[in-house]
C-alpha cells in the first residue's frame, strides 16, 4: 500500500464507487474522491489515497470543466437518460438557445437534482424518491463561468461548461430548457477537467494495472500548489 493521488478516466456505465474499487485493490484500501461522476457519465475521478485523502476539501473546491449534450423537447425525471420521460415541448431554436446560455451564465442560484446523492432527513434524496416521498430540495448558489456552444442540430446541444463547485450539469440542463421554454436533460456528460487537473493525464478505467507502475503524486502536487498561488486559494 501507498500514498497516492490517482487521476483516471471514468467510462459510461461504470459507477464511481466501482472505479474506487481497482484503486483500492492496486494502490491502497484507505481510497476516496473528490466528486463522483453519474454513471452515465464519463471522464475525471481525482482519487486520494492514504495520507492524501486530509486533502479532499481542497479538491473538492476546484472548479470543474465539462463537456455535455443536452436534448431539448423531453425532461427526465432523473435528467438523464437513465430515467423515465416526464414532460414533452417543442425545441428551441437556435436564435432562443443562444440567448438563454447567455442569461445563465455567471452567479445562479440552482436547485439540485431530486435524484442526487445531498442528505434530507439523515437520507439520500434519491433512496426518499424512490421510497415513493415527496423531496423539495433548496437553491443553492453556483457559478457559471464560462459556457460555449460547439454546436447544435435541433433538439441536441452540445456544450463546454466551466463551473463552480456544487454545480449540477443536470440542473443545468432542466433550467436551460426553461429558459427557452421547453424542456431539457442531459443526454452525454463528460468532465474534461477538475481545477488544473485534465482527463488527458489521466489513467483510463479499463487499464487500471498500469496504475501500480505509474505514480505522478509529486507532479500532480506541484501543479495543485501553482493553480492556488495564481487564483487566490
């Protein structure tokens, strides 16, 4: 066993908790991270372990950047593709979609995901949902710092997202399709990066054995120090 900071590359279909499990094994059982990722979703899971998991506060401050497409004309009730279709509407134009990313950008204040993992009553939001109980989960505040539009072939969207901790690419989604009148959920998700920390460094999933020959703790160190002296942190 070691102490270690393990960036990986989550793929679609594999849980959060199933990626923890290789680390574990390879590097050391005392393993956590620093955001979990949907499983539908794919990219970057920062993985501390040992002595590094004391650092999960500050990883788990860092911005995060992400890549998505969103489809507008149904909402899910999970706003993913996981779930089951609740609402139908005609999807927006281009003009529309253009001017709503434009007015969610910057300081919001974002309702999560009923189907998230956030504590109501000692329990998880999602296990109350699907105990069949009604949860109202509060706004939080969030940033949008940056968003661009790559394309979009109506109803499908597809954007990079530069956010603030405790930021919902899901709820993103739902509020953008409000704001055009319509509806929405997100349909691919991909985390592109955590802070200075990109999905490109890291190891992929599948070739999880690599990770007990490739140890880049001290670098990976090194850059978290230098992205905290030039943004402030």
């Amino acid at each position: 066993m070691r102490d270690a900071i393990v960036l990986i590359n989550k793929k679609p279909g594999v849980t959060s908790f199933s990626c923890l499990g290789r680390v574990k094994r390879v590097i050391n059982r005392k393993t956590g991270h620093c955001g979990t990722l949907d499983k539908f979703a794919s990219g970057l899971i920062i993985a501390l372990c040992g002595k590094y998991t004391k650092l999960n506060d500050t990883f788990m401050g860092l911005d995060k950047t992400y890549t998505a497409v969103i489809e507008f004309g149904k909402e899910t009730d999970t706003l993913d593709p996981e779930g089951d279709v609740i609402k139908t509407a005609d999807a927006p134009e281009l003009e529309t979609v253009v001017k709503a990313v434009e007015a969610l950008k910057g300081p919001i204040v974002q309702i999560p995901p009923v189907y998230s993992a956030i504590h109501v009553n000692g329990k998880r939001s999602y296990q109350l949902i699907r105990e069949g109980k009604e949860v109202k989960l509060e706004g939080r505040p969030v940033i949008i710092k940056e968003a661009e539009i790559i394309s979009y072939e109506k109803p499908y969207l597809k954007i990079k997202l530069h956010v603030s901790k405790g930021t919902y690419i899901r709820s993103y989604a739902r509020d953008l399709g409000e704001k055009c009148s319509s509806c929405a959920y997100v349909t691919e998700l991909n985390r592109d990066a955590i802070g200075p920390f990109s999905v490109t460094e890291a190891v992929d999933y599948d070739n999880a054995e690599d990770l007990e020959t490739v140890d880049m703790t001290a670098v990976l160190l090194e850059k978290l120090e230098k992205y905290r002296k030039e943004n402030g942190n």
